[in-house]
C-alpha cells in the first residue's frame, strides 16, 4: 500500500486583483503548507473505490468528491483504465479554506502515479483547473510559493526558519463560491513584491503591513465567528500575524515560537471545545510519504 501525506495549505495573504478572460478571479496569494494533513492511501484492485476513514470521514462524499475525480482525471490524461483501491483518512474539516478537498486531489495523482507507475513529468496538467479548482495546481507543486492568474501560475520560494503556525476553524463551513460572490469591494489593483530573502520574521513583519486577505470581511459576514477567532489569535502572547486562509472559516496564526504556538492552542482549545485547534508549523515542501498528523 502507497500512503501519500495531504497537508493543508495557508495563504499568507490573498488579493483579488481583478477578473479572467474566462470569468473567473484573478488572484495574487502566497501559499504555504503545514504539517497537519489528510492521508490518501493506494492499493490494487481491478476498478476504482473509495473508502473515507478519519474524524472528518463522514463528511465526504463517496461518488462525486475530488478524490475521485482527481483519479478519473489521471485515467483520462495517462488513456488507461487501471483501477485502485483509495482510502482517504480525513482529518482536516471540509469547507475551511486550507485546500483539504484539492491536497486530497493531487495526493491521490501522486499516489496513483506510483501504483500505475507513471512518471509525473510526463503527464499533461493543462486542464488541472478545470477539473479539479483553483488550488490543485500549487497542491501539485507541493511546496511555499507565490500563486497567481486563477491559480496556474506559480513562483517556489524556500521560507525559513520553522515557521510556528496555530490553525483554528468554528466548525463552521463555508462555501467558497458564496464567499466570492459575497466580495463587492474593489479590486487589490496594486501588485506586491515581496522582497526576498524570505527569512521567517523579516517576511511576517512586511506581509503584515503590506498585505491581507481580500475575502475576509466577506467571509466574516456570513460567517461572524471567523471575527471572534481573528481577535482571540490576536490576543494571545507571541502572536505576529492572524489571518484568515482562504475563503475561510479557518484562521491562523503566525507565532514567534513553537513554545507560545503550543500554550496558544491549549488554552484556546481548552476554552473553545467545539472548535478545531491545531498547533503545528510550515513545512518547506511536501513529501510522497510522510509522518504528519
């Protein structure tokens, strides 16, 4: 059996710089990944299943989730019919704007091309957005980079040190076209450079002055506790920058250690036992197989 990690995925700041020949928004975000994830697990079979484990298991669809269309996608770019056995353990909330339904997608590519033992280099990824979103391509890459166009165009950068990250979502989800078709301000028309090198706080300081993410006031206006979560992340000692990722309802804060990341946590956790609370870090790059949790 082939386990692949699915990590979720941060956007540092996000602008929404204007509108796509093809009608969709013209994004600017930088993107990251941490260290909690899904897992998609592969093995033979002679057709293509799907089994969802995890605390968020039975929140996914079985017949008509990106998982399955991520391996239908393969079959159709690689002209084969082999099958597999999927098994996705889902740990991260549906609906949250960490990207879990498109790291799933492109988990399940990675997996499948070892099982089916197709180079990915080979393959054709043109239409990677159409049918699998805006986030499966720079989930593809698997690595901190700057996104834009509608999500195609994508710039690695290496951020370092560890980056101390604390994940918070209301248990509430959010619908990403609702929130985008929510968003009635102009568009974010100046272009950022962030100006390299990408060391942790230096970056932290300049995208917390220069930059923001344009869905929020939309967001927290269908979903008003993404501002309750926002000001408690802000409040607690050691906290640089509270943002929320995505379209939301998840939000995160960058902390100055792993040390106040993790007594964060516990004491938001502890009084808030409904939400989902994770502390953990950025991780340079995704990896085939791995041990996050």
């Amino acid at each position: 059996m082939i386990v692949i990690a699915a990590p979720a995925k941060i956007n540092l700041y996000l602008h929404i710089v204007g509108k796509c020949d093809d009608g969709f928004h013209c994004l600017e975000s930088l993107v990251a990944f941490v260290k909690v994830c899904d897992f998609v697990s592969v093995q033979n079979s002679s057709r293509l299943v799907l089994k969802n484990i995890g605390p968020f298991g039975d929140s996914v669809r079985v017949s008509n989730n990106l998982v399955m269309r991520a391996a239908r996608y393969f079959q159709k770019i690689c002209d084969i019919n082999l099958g597999a056995e999927i098994i996705l353990t889902k740990n991260l909330p549906i609906s949250s704007g960490v990207g879990g339904g498109s790291s799933d997608a492109t988990a399940t590519i990675k997996a499948l091309s070892r099982l089916w033992n197709i180079r990915l280099e080979d393959c054709d990824f043109s239409e990677l957005v159409t049918y699998l979103g805006a986030d499966a391509p720079i989930c593809l890459l698997g690595r901190t980079a700057f996104v834009s166009g509608v999500g195609e165009k994508l710039n690695p950068i290496n951020i370092s040190p560890i980056v101390p990250i604390v994940l918070i979502n209301p248990m509430v989800g959010l619908s990403t076209p609702t929130v985008f078709k929510s968003h009635k301000k102009p568009f974010t028309n100046k272009m950022i450079m962030v100006p390299p090198p990408y060391d942790f706080e230096p970056l932290i300081r300049f995208l917390s002055k220069n930059c923001k993410n344009d869905l929020t006031d939309s967001a927290i206006s269908l979903v008003p506790e993404i501002l309750t979560v926002l000001d408690i992340l802000k409040k607690n000692s050691g906290c640089m920058l509270a943002r929320m990722s995505g379209s939301g309802a998840t939000c995160f804060g960058v902390f100055e250690t792993i040390l106040a990341a993790n007594s964060a946590a516990s004491k938001i956790q502890k009084n808030n036992p409904r939400w989902w609370v994770k502390s953990t870090e950025l991780i340079g790059r995704t990896h085939l197989s791995s041990s996050y949790s």
